[in-house]
C-alpha cells in the first residue's frame, strides 16, 4: 500500500501496471481495496491500475468527519489532484459505484469510461428491496438502533459480509476489521448504511443520484460497461432492464453466480471481463 497526503489527512492505495489507460477501482461498505486484491494484478496487464481505500476506511486516515457522501467525493476528488489522474476509466462496486458515478457527472472530461457492478444505479424505493432487506436497513437509519448495530455490534463487519458472501475467509475478514477495531471507527459504515438513496432520502444523495442518472442518459461519447451478477441484489433483474432503456453506450456482461460483494467470488470473471472490454472499447481510444 502506498498512501499520499490529501487535504487534512491521508489516503492509503494500491497501485500496478503501467501501460494502456489507467483504470481506478473504489470499493464500498465496508470493504476497502483489499476487495480488489485479486483483480487488480490481472487487469494490471493491460493498463495502470489503481485502487484506494476511501477516507475512515482500510488503511486510509480517519479524520473527524461525519462521512457523508459529499465528504467522500471530497476526499476522492483531493485523491485525484494530488495524484495528477486525468482520462480514467472508473471502476465501481457497491457506494464505489455511486462515487464513480457522481465523479463522472462532475468532471465528464476526466472520464475515458465506466464500469459498474452491484451499485446504486438510480433511486429506489422500498419495494426494491426483498423484505428482509427492509427490515434491516429501516432500522439502520432508525436513530439509536441503527448505532447499536453498526457501531455496538459492528453488524456490517460481524454478520453482512458472512450473510452476503459465505466463502469470505477468516484471513480476509481478519483484514476487513482490522480498521473498526473500537466503536468511534466505524462511523462511516453506519452513514453508508443510512445514505441507500431510497424514496427520496437522504436529500442529498438522492439529488446526486438523480445528477448521475442525468449523466448516464446524455453522455452517448463514454462507453459503460455494467457487470451482473447472479441472482443480483443492488442490480437486480428490474434494474438491468432499466438500464438498458436509460443509459446510453451501455454494455452489459454477466459474471456468474455471486454474492453481493461480487469480487470476493468471482474476481477472475470481473478481471476477464473487464480487461476485454478495455481491449475492445472506445475507452481505450478517446
């Protein structure tokens, strides 16, 4: 991991490659590029690759922030500048995903292309979700409770990722807690968790979603790639519709059967998948 200085802190991140365009890789709640560990190397045969923790998690700093979605963007956008990054291709798993996506919406002219993979693709409403996902992610953002399960219990560490993707070893969940190991830690993963842009809250994510989706329909000139995975839960079958109807240059690549945090399963798929694509598409040629 190497780490560099941005704004008021620091951002740790993983770095590989050197020729063809350079990809970045953002992860979500509540991993960290260690998501990424066995996909990078082999996208990093056909480009630079690089992957950073965002701020409060993984091994990036943990200044005193609330960690909305705006101070994640910031922190990126600082990441971005203070490491001279122009003519990406962002890649985007879970909020990563969303972050790509707002990035793109801010700077088009930065961005070469996009993939996507179990992200935040439009505003939802609660019958998106199965039932049991509604129970849970109400009582998230229902204040007191939602800070005894992420924060007391540290749910997202301790029982999300085994419910979401039951091969996570012991080694790479050992890594995945390593940066929430007192309660005062795990502050982003409860505002993630309360951030699911859902019949129109929180405001200011849903109006960033909202901005992003406009990207996504007018911007015919970046090729996207959006990878499913079987049975899906963020992109679900519905969404995949949708996305084909709304996005413009959009490709669309199954990568089999996976959970939610689709690299932990099938990082080989996503790799091939997405090296392909760079081969193939307009991103490369921009």
């Amino acid at each position: 991991m190497k780490t560099i200085d941005v704004l008021d802190s620091f951002l740790a991140y993983r770095e590989a490659g050197s020729g063809g365009p350079t990809v970045v890789l953002l992860h979500g709640n509540p991993t960290s590029s260690h998501i990424w560990r066995n996909v990078l190397p082999l996208i990093a045969e056909h480009a630079r690759v690089l992957a950073p923790d965002l701020i409060g998690m993984g091994q990036s700093g943990k200044p005193a922030l609330q960690y909305t979605f705006d101070d994640h963007a910031h922190y990126l956008d600082a990441w971005f500048d203070a490491l001279g990054l122009d003519q990406v291709v962002l890649v985007g798993h879970d909020w990563g995903g969303a972050l790509a996506l707002d990035r793109a919406a801010r700077r088009p002219e930065q961005v070469r292309g996009i993939v996507l993979l179990e992200t935040f693709l439009r505003p939802l409403s609660w019958s998106d979700y199965p039932p049991p996902a509604v129970e849970l992610f109400q009582a998230l953002r229902t204040p007191g409770v939602g800070e005894r399960m992420a924060i007391d219990d540290n749910w997202f560490i301790e029982s999300a990722l085994h419910a979401t993707n039951p091969g996570i070893s012991d080694e790479d969940l050992a890594v995945y807690r390593a940066p929430y190991a007192d309660p005062a830690s795990r502050l982003p993963l409860l505002q993630w968790g309360r951030s699911h842009p859902v019949d129109g809250e929180p405001a200011d994510v849903y109006a960033r979603v909202l901005a992003y989706d406009r990207w996504l329909a007018d911007s015919p000139e970046v090729p996207k790639l959006l990878l499913t995975a079987e049975p899906g839960t963020l992109v679900s079958p519905a969404i995949v519709d949708w996305a084909r109807a709304n996005v413009a240059s959009l490709d669309v690549q199954s990568i089999g059967a996976a959970g939610h945090h689709a690299p932990e399963d099938q990082p080989a798929a996503i790799a091939s998948a997405i090296s392909g694509w760079l081969v193939s598409s307009a991103a490369t040629r921009r």
